[in-house]
C-alpha cells in the first residue's frame, strides 16, 4: 500500500469516537469560554444580543445546509459526489445569508443587534462551508482531521474573540472577529484536507447486496455545477434540513419568547444556563457522527441485530449522562452557577434544574435521530418536528409572561419529551 492510501485508511469506531470526543469537548470548552468571557467582560444584555444573534441565524442556516454532512456521511452506495454536495451548500449558504439581510431589516432591530446578527450570520455562514467538508471526511471515517479542525477553530475563536472584546468592550467587533477566525480555520485546514480526500483516485464501492461493484470517483470541483443532479440532491434532502430546522426553533423559541416578554438581560442569563447542556451535548455528538456510518452500514447490509445493539450502548450513555446533569443541577446548582458566571445568575436554581432535565430527554432523542438518520426515515422528522414546535409555541406563549424564565425551562422539557416519544416511534417501526 503507498503513502497516499494509507493516508485514507479507515479508523476503527473506537479512534473515531475518541477523535470526536476530544474535538467536540474542546470546541465546545472554547466556545463556553468565550460565553463566560462575555458575561465577565459586559452586561447580561450584551450576552442577550449575542445570543439572540445565534437564535436568529442558525434556524436559517441549518435549513440551507439541508444536514448535507449525515446525509453524505450515510451515502453508502455513493448516490452523490462531494462535488455536488459542495456545490449546493454554497448555493444555499448564499440565499440564506441574504434572507438573515432581509429578516433584519424587516423586523427592524436597532443598529447594534443588527450589526451583531448580521455579523453572527457571516460567521455561521462560512461554518457550513467547513461543515460539507466535514460531511466528506466523516464519509471516509476520518473523524481525526475533523477534530483537529475543530480544534483549531475553537482555539481561534476563543482568541480573536476573546482579545477583542477586552480591548473594546464591543459585541459587534466581537462577531467581526469570531467571523475571521472561522474564515481562516476554512482557509487554512478545511479545504486543503477535503481537497486531498475529494481528488484522490476513484474508489471501489461495493453495494448492500455485495453483488454488485462499480468504481465511483469523489468528485471533481471544477464540474461542480450540474442543475438536475443538484435538484435531485436537495429535493432529497429537503425533508431533513426542514427537520432540523425544526429542530433549531424548538430550541430557540423559547429565547425569542423571553426576548419579547422579559428583555434582553433575561435573555442573556437564560441563555448562560440552558449553555451548560453543551457538557452532554458534546458527548452525545460524538457519539452519534462516530456511529452513524456504521449504523447505515448495519442497516442497509441487514445487520438488524448488529444496528441494534449499538443503538442501545448509544442510548444507555445518553440516559446516564442526562441523569448525572439533572442531579448535579439539583444538588449543586447554586454552586455551579456563581462559580461560572457571576452571583446574579445562580438565583435561578429551579430554571437550571428544568433545562437539564430537558437536556436529558433532548439527549436520547438526538441519539434516536441518529438511528432514524441511518435508517433513511427521513420523510417522518418534519411530522415529529412540526408537532414538537407547535408543543413548544403553545407552551411558551403560555409559561413564559406568567412564571418567567422557570415557564421557559418548563417549556423546553415538554418539548424534548414530544421528540424522544416521536423519533422512537419510527425507529422502533419496521
């Protein structure tokens, strides 16, 4: 075997996780940091602006990426080049930069919080580009450069954000410099890896029935732009990126709710709160876009016994680790919250010790998306979704102006039970 091949050597699931792991906690670290950072550094209502900035762009971002990576990462039989992938990721990031244009000047936010969202927006922007290109080495199970990358750009964030913001005192040069530093992690890591993954020989791929063998190129970037095959990409994936969509509005409503009723100091310590669910999330992560390609691969070679017993260990993990957040909350919340943040935010202990029950529930659910994701039960997520979100509209609407930031949290656990109960049922289904 030469150099160039055994560069693209599959890793085993185990490296692949612990890869994804350290990748997700430091990205994750880093971006906890640069929250802690704000709320040392400014007023709870900065905080507020820059995450309503975040509530604002990513429900329009994750549409526009259409969850192009687990779609391509399950592309077993290789329906699709990463060229097309590519392709229609920059289409869709272009038109959903301009939509988060038009949303703020519809809605009309005042000068600061527009420059901030617009800002953020850019920034997320250019973080579903390196996302496609995450897509292609997750395909190739080579979580290692994904978590170097996420590495690198976590570090760079908390960096050029970090240093900004103590110079200025200034959120919107903040966003600015968050937005260069994920310009330069694309720059520098992203592209020249996927370049390396996507121009590499044509490969052998086998089908389910291992029958059948035909040898598929990854894609070339200068062909990239094909109308029909493109179409029937997003046509494809359409259902998904409305589901995740959902997803994102599920978790965000509740931000915009308390950004009307309550005001953006509320908004910024709710946020610093419901923030310390990343601790599992991160977990939950790496977990799922390790085993997704082997969870298809079980699933479409008919290996039913094989994809269930994994999704079970997944499971089992996401249920401990939400039972841990919960008690850690109840038994240790006030502790956690001044020692974190700053005494104002630990006098909401009942608010935290909802959310993490929420995460809980919100952690198996996204371990059962996984599942359905692998399966192909694509075309069922928006229903569950769709229902989740209008759970979520209902009980906002009607928690949050009577009992504050605690009809919040409250709100946030009914919504997470609808989408465990929901994605468990098409899982379970034959």
């Amino acid at each position: 075997m030469s150099e160039h091949s055994s560069s693209f050597q599959k890793l085993s699931l185990r490296s692949n996780f612990s890869w994804t792991f350290v990748g997700n906690v430091v990205y994750a670290g880093c971006q906890w940091a640069m929250l802690v950072i704000l709320v040392k550094l400014s007023t709870p209502e900065n905080v507020g602006q820059f995450t309503l900035g975040l509530a604002v762009t990513t429900p329009i971002i994750l549409f526009s990426n259409l969850q192009l990576r687990p779609i391509q990462a399950t592309d077993v039989k290789r329906r699709f080049s990463f060229s097309n992938y590519l392709a229609l990721r920059i289409i869709t990031t272009i038109a959903a930069f301009f939509a988060i244009v038009s949303l703020i000047f519809i809605i009309g936010y005042e000068k600061n919080t527009a420059f901030v969202i617009l800002l953020i927006g850019l920034a997320k922007s250019i973080e579903s580009i390196s996302d496609v290109y995450y897509g292609l080495l997750q395909q190739h199970e080579r979580m290692d450069w994904i978590a170097i990358s996420m590495i690198l750009k976590g570090i760079l964030s908390l960096l050029f954000l970090g240093v900004t913001v103590f110079l200025t005192r200034s959120i919107v040069f903040g966003s600015l410099a968050l937005a260069i530093a994920w310009t330069i992690a694309l720059i520098v890591y992203d592209i020249p890896k996927g370049q390396s993954v996507a121009t590499r020989k044509p490969t052998e791929i086998h089908d389910s029935s291992k029958q059948v063998s035909k040898r598929i190129p990854q894609g070339k970037i200068g062909s990239w732009f094909q109308p029909e095959v493109l179409s029937k990409l997003a046509l494809f994936a359409l259902p998904l990126g409305f589901a995740m969509t959902l997803i994102s509005l599920n978790s965000n409503i509740p931000r915009y709710f308390v950004e009307r009723y309550l005001g953006q100091g509320k908004l910024g310590i709710f946020s610093a709160i419901a923030y310390l669910q990343i601790a599992g999330l991160t977990v939950i992560t790496a977990l799922g876009q390790s085993a997704s390609p082997r969870l298809a691969q079980h699933y479409v070679e008919g290996q039913h016994r094989a994809f269930k017993q994994l999704m079970i260990k997944l499971l089992a993990i996401a249920s401990v680790l939400g039972g841990l957040g919960i008690l850690a909350a109840y038994f240790a919340g006030e502790e956690i919250l001044t020692l974190l943040y700053r005494p104002e935010y630990s006098k909401d202990i009942d608010v935290f010790t909802w959310v993490m029950a929420a995460s809980a529930l919100s952690y198996v659910a996204s371990i059962l998306g996984y599942a359905a994701t692998a399966k192909r039960r694509i075309y069922y997520q928006p229903v569950i979704l769709c229902t989740s979100l209008i759970v979520s509209l209902l009980t906002c609407y009607l928690f949050i102006p009577n009992y504050g930031l605690l009809g919040a949290s409250v709100s946030m656990v009914l919504t997470s039970a609808v989408t465990l109960f929901g994605y468990l049922l098409i899982v379970i289904k034959d």
